[in-house]
C-alpha cells in the first residue's frame, strides 16, 4: 500500500544540515493500523509527512499502491494525494468556517462534483456523530468534537490510506478512546489503511496490529502485535473521584 525506500530527509538551519530521516525503508500494508512510535526528534512526524510528500524526500522513493509519488509532479500529484487523508494534533480547522464548510473544502479542492456535494458532507457528519453541528464554528466545539470534524474532512474525499500525526495528543484520556474507536471503524468499515504517529504508548497498544519503533531518524525495529483496545470512556464523575483515591493516598476534602 504505502513503500517507502532508501528515504532520507534534512534539514537545513543556519547552514547547518540536520539529519531527521536517514536512509528508512518500510512497507505499510493494505487495511493495517500502523503505529510510529519512539522519543521526542525520533523522527516520527517527518516519516509520516514523507508519505504524503508534505515533506519532499531528499533521496529516495515514495510509493502509494505502486504509483511513485516522488515522481510525480502538478495535478498528477494532486490527485495522487487524494487517496491519502490525513489529521493532525491540533485539528488544523479553518476557525471561521462553520463545521460544514469546513468539510466541504476538501470537496472544493478535489473537484468533487458540486451536485452531489451536500450529501457527501452531510454523510461524512453523520458517520463521525456531528451532523447536527454542522452549522457551529470550531471554537464552539469540544477538542474531541474538533479531531471528528478534522477525520470528517479527512474522509470526504474517500481516501485509502488516513495519515494520523499524533491525534489525540491534546485530547483527555475518555475523549482519546472516542476518537480511537472513531479511527478503528474507519479502518474495519471502510477499510481505510491507517498510519498513526503517537507517543503515548496506550495509544499505540490499543489500535495498532503492527508498530514501527523510531531512533534517531531511523526504525529501529517494526514488530507485529495484537491491538489490545480501549476502556470505554467513562464520564461519571465518581469514576474520576475513584481513580484519583484508589491509590490511598489521597482523602476526600
Ligand atoms: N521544519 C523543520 N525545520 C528544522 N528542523 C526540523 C523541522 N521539522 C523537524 N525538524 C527536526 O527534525 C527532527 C525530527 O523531528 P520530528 O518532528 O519528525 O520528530 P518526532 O519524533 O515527531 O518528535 P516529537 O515527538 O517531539 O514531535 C527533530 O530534531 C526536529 O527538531
């Protein structure tokens, strides 16, 4: 699905050169969930970016479903990256556009035809559970609620493959199991490649069936595990009560 070959990445401050990707190669297969995981400057986020050539590889290829992205160029590219969706940590939303037309860029940019552009945002809404938020701006919505409009509009353009930096990074502990189950039915029922960037172990253990480990610009190692899942969110507050006091060493005021 996604190969990447002999790929390195610099970059250059002050004159200074810096190592970020040094030589990585790696297959991401078809219908997987794929974790990036490794310490801060691992290099995580730069592999994911190179996957969709939001990072342009200094050497090196790129194939998407065999198309060498690196060898393309305008509009082939552009099209080309139609098949790869992506989210970020910070949402990226445009702030004063409605949830709606927040979506329907996506539509916009990629030509989709304008007849039957509605009813894509609509169903794209609906299937991250904010369809009757359509008309509400960002900053009315939850961090949770944001990261579902960003898969919302990641979604519109029915791509094969979800690029995910670090997604649920700014979210609490009950939201990031929302937006993982979000991200699971993504990959089971549409059957969605995923490539997720994170540095949260949980996160990681929980989703993914293969893990590639990052050090210093390279992968250390990729291991195949069984996703273990995510507690459903519980939003009672005793159970927050509980956690903080099952340990013993607090007492209530
Ligand atoms: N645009 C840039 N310009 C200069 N250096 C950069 C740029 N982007 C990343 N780097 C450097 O490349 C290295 C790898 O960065 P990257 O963000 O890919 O790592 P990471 O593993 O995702 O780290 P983190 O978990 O902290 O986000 C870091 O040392 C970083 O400072």
């Amino acid at each position: 699905m996604i190969s990447i070959h002999n790929v390195s990445k610099s970059y250059h401050q002050q004159n200074i050169a810096y190592q970020a990707i040094s030589n990585v190669t790696l297959n991401v297969n078809k219908g997987e969930i794929h974790g990036i995981i490794g310490a801060s400057g691992a290099g995580k986020s730069t592999l994911l970016r190179l996957m969709n050539l939001l990072e342009v590889p200094d050497a090196g290829e790129v194939l998407i479903n065999n198309q060498e992205l690196t060898k393309l160029r305008g509009r082939s590219l552009r099209k080309a990256r139609q098949t790869i969706g992506m989210i970020f940590q910070h949402f990226n939303l445009v702030a004063n556009k409605t949830v709606y037309n927040n979506v329907l860029v996506s539509l916009e940019l990629a030509n989709y035809p304008k007849k039957d552009r509605r009813a894509r945002v609509t169903e794209c809404l609906k299937f991250v559970g904010l369809e009757t938020h359509a008309d509400k701006y960002p900053a009315q919505l939850s961090g949770g609620q944001k990261q579902r409009v960003a898969i919302a509009r990641a979604l519109a353009n029915q791509p094969e493959v979800l690029l995910c930096d670090e997604p649920t990074s700014a979210l609490d502990p009950n939201t990031t199991a929302e937006i993982l189950e979000v991200l699971q039915t993504i990959n089971q029922q549409l059957g969605v490649t995923i490539v997720i960037v994170s540095h949260e172990m949980e996160v990681i253990k929980s989703i993914c069936n293969r893990v590639s480990v990052m050090e210093k610009g390279q992968i250390f190692d990729t291991v195949n595990i069984m996703p273990k899942g995510f507690t459903t969110p519980d939003k009672n507050p005793q159970w927050f009560v509980d956690q903080l006091t099952k340990a013993g060493d607090l007492h209530h005021a």
